[in-house]
C-alpha cells in the first residue's frame, strides 16, 4: 500500500486464523472461473480469502473527468473526480485512516487543487472474539442440522452497528444467516432457496436451546 501508515495499527493475522482459512475446500482457480476474471491482485503475502476476509482494503468506486461525449476533443480537463472507500478491520480508526489518504493525495497531486468531500461516513471494524459462546453454540447447532462439521469462514463485509453494540450495550453479535455464495445476495439477479426457510428455522431453534443449555451449565458451574 503506497498510502503512509495505512497499515499501523493493523494486528497481524494469527497461525490458527491463518490455519483455519488455508484448510477451507477453496481454489484461485474455482474463484476466478466463478467471478470470470483473468487473476487475482492484492496485497503481498496473503491468500485471496485472508485479503477479502481479514486485510483492510483502498478501493475506487468510480472516476471521472474531462470531455467523455461522442467523438475526439483535444481538450484539457479542467476538472477530475474519484469515489473512494476503504474496507477497515480492527485496530483501524477510519478518521485517521481518513486522514492519511488524503496527505497521501495531496503530495502526489503538485500544481493542482485537492478537495475532498463527504466525510465522516466511517464506522471501526467490528470481529467477534473467536472464543466466543455465541460461536461456539452456533456450531452445534448447525452440526445438529446438516450432520456434519461446520466450516468457520470469514466476512469481509460493513456492518457498523455491530461496533455501536459493543461499545454502548457491551454485546456482541453473532452473524447466523443462510443465504449461500451463489444465491448472488445484493445483486440484481438475487435469489433465495426455500429449503433455506426450513434449515434456518431448524437452525435458530436449535441455537436457542444449545444457547439455553450452555447458560445453565455456567450458571450450575458458578454457583
């Protein structure tokens, strides 16, 4: 990342995240036929989930400037735009990543003018602890369901409110949806299976009573 200081405050991924991720049933090649793309670009010594999954990220949204109608103009733009966004992780604060962007463009922007707008739309980064009761009852549940072993995967996604949770109630969340990889969620072409109606109802009522259990055993344990 050319930005300065971009990755300070960015916690090193431990061995067993690490671990965890490169055992998943996952393959660049798979990926690349999937999202047909020619290859896969990103930071330096991390696999294609840790970058998606647990790397911070600088991303353009859009550019544009100068004259784009029909035909050639041999003009100067006067004028030219970009749309930035940066997926965060924890230990980042976004004003100061905020910041450091913007040092970043204006020593390399000489003899122009840079502003900037639309700023303070930033949240920190929220991870639940990996030892947490919630994850552990979510993978029995899931266990009693499907008869098998649950894969623990990574989300690279923006949920801000989960931070706001933490910081004013003191609780986590715990995510437990069931719409999968190809079922494209946020795109146009949406969709969702209906034999994921019938799993998650089996899953939510199996997470409430392993959840339940699990607070009695604490409860029975400490008193």
């Amino acid at each position: 990342m050319s930005v300065d200081g971009f990755y300070n405050d960015v916690s090193p991924l431990s061995p067993d995240i690490r671990a965890d991720t490169a055992a998943l049933p996952f393959s660049d090649e798979t990926y690349l036929r999937e999202v047909d793309a020619p290859g896969t670009f990103g930071e330096p010594g991390y696999s294609t989930l840790e970058r998606q999954w647990y790397r911070p990220t600088l991303e353009l949204n859009g550019l544009w400037g100068g004259y784009t109608g029909q035909g050639v103009k041999t003009v100067l733009p006067s004028e030219a735009h970009a749309k930035i966004t940066c997926r965060l992780v924890p230990g980042q604060d976004p004003d100061r990543v905020r910041e450091r962007i913007q040092d970043h463009l204006r020593l390399h922007a000489p003899g122009v003018t840079v502003t900037f707008k639309g700023g303070g739309h930033g949240a920190p980064a929220y991870r639940i602890p990996p030892e947490h009761v919630g994850l552990r009852v979510a993978r029995e549940a899931l266990r009693s369901v499907y008869g098998q072993e649950p894969l623990m995967v990574g989300m690279g996604g923006s949920i801000p409110i989960c931070d706001t949770f933490r910081e004013a109630l003191g609780m986590d969340t715990v995510f437990f949806s069931f719409a999968v990889g190809d079922e494209n969620i946020h795109a146009p072409n949406e969709f969702f299976r209906l034999t994921r109606f019938q799993e998650g109802a089996q899953a939510w009522s199996a997470y409430f009573g392993a959840l339940a259990r699990s607070r009695d055993s604490v409860a029975t344990a400490g008193g």
